[in-house]
C-alpha cells in the first residue's frame, strides 16, 4: 500500500510535470482568425499569442477521460479587435466543457449553432460552464496576461474548420475604451 507522489502540480497558473505538453500560438499561427488580417500580417509574426499547456492522461479520442489545460493568452490587440484565441466547436459537439479565469481580465464568447454569439467576463474565480453544441473562445482585454484554466472530454475533439469558415458571429473590439461585441459583417 504505497503513497506516491505523482509529482504533477498545478498552483497559480503554473502546471508542471512529466506529461505536460505545451503548446506556442504565434500570431504567425492565427493567420486569419481577426477581421483585419493585414494588420495581423504587418505585426512581428513571432510575437506570442498565447500558450496553453495541457495534462494529457489518455490518448485524444478516448471515451471517459478528462483533459486539463493552462491558456495564457498575452495582451494586445489586431487593430481594435483583442487578441483572442482561435475558438472551436467540439468535434463530438455533444460535449460540455469547463474554463475558469486565474489571472488577468477577459472575455469568454460563446456561440450556439444558430449563430446567437454572446460574453461572459473572465477575471480571477470566474466559472464558466460551456454547454455542449456551443463554439468558445476567449479574449484579453486587459493590459496584462490572461490566464484561465479549462477541463473537457477526452474524446470532445477540436472543430477548428467551422470557425475557421463561418467566423463567429460577433468580434469583441475596443470601442471608447470599452470593450464591446460587434456583429461581423
Ligand atoms: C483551452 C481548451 C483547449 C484549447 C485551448 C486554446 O485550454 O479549450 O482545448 O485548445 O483553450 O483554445 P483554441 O484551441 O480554441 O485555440
Ligand atoms: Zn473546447
């Protein structure tokens, strides 16, 4: 009957340990994702977006497992639109997911299939329980780095196409000085 230690950790926004995988988002990596995309491609293209490291216990895909991820997502902004990350539906769409906010200040936006696009804020403490069927990304508002934590399904999978095509249906922008949902055009 041994005790181990696992020596996986998670304190503040720090998630260290063996199996943690990391992953870097450029804004060379997010070719697209704002509405003005040449503003993007005129900015240094190894600037960081954001990173997220993830504890992977099973292998993607997997039915009846859990992923846990760390998202920083650094402040900025592409002309008046935020830096935000790419925002996905779930590949197997009937999966539900939780973000929460460590540090910084935010905006998780949600769309629903019918294109109904609405916010939550994100600061430290904030829950945020994403229903299954509901596209999700988050963006910075703030001047400093945001960090949230986010715990889904193993076999949820990434829709990153359906984004990548139709776009969310409104952009959070900077408007006198505070931010505000804008329908695309
Ligand atoms: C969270 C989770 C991850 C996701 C990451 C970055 O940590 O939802 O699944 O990969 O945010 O978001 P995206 O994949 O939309 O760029
Ligand atoms: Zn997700």
């Amino acid at each position: 009957m041994k005790i181990i230690d696992k020596e996986l950790v998670f304190l503040d926004d720090q998630l260290e340990g063996e199996e943690i995988v990391h992953a870097e988002r450029k804004l060379s990596d997010i070719a697209g994702i704002f509405q003005d995309e040449s503003a993007r491609a005129s900015m240094d293209q190894d600037q960081f977006a954001y990173e997220v490291d993830c504890h992977f216990p099973v292998e993607e895909g997997t039915l009846g497992g859990l992923f846990f991820g760390i998202t920083k997502l650094y402040p900025g902004k592409v002309g008046d639109e935020y830096f935000m990350t790419k925002g996905h539906f779930h590949a197997e769409s009937e999966r539900a997911e939780y973000y929460w906010g460590i540090k910084g200040h935010g905006v998780l936006i949600l769309m629903d299939r019918d294109g109904n696009t609405w916010g939550e804020k994100m600061y430290p403490g904030s829950l945020h329980y994403i229903p299954s069927h509901i596209a999700h990304r988050v963006a910075n508002v703030g001047d400093e780095l945001l960090s949230f934590g986010a715990c889904w399904p193993s076999d949820a999978g990434h829709d990153y196409e359906t984004i990548a095509t139709d776009g969310f249906t409104a952009r959070l922008k900077e408007v006198d000085g505070v931010p505000t949902l804008i329908p695309s055009k």
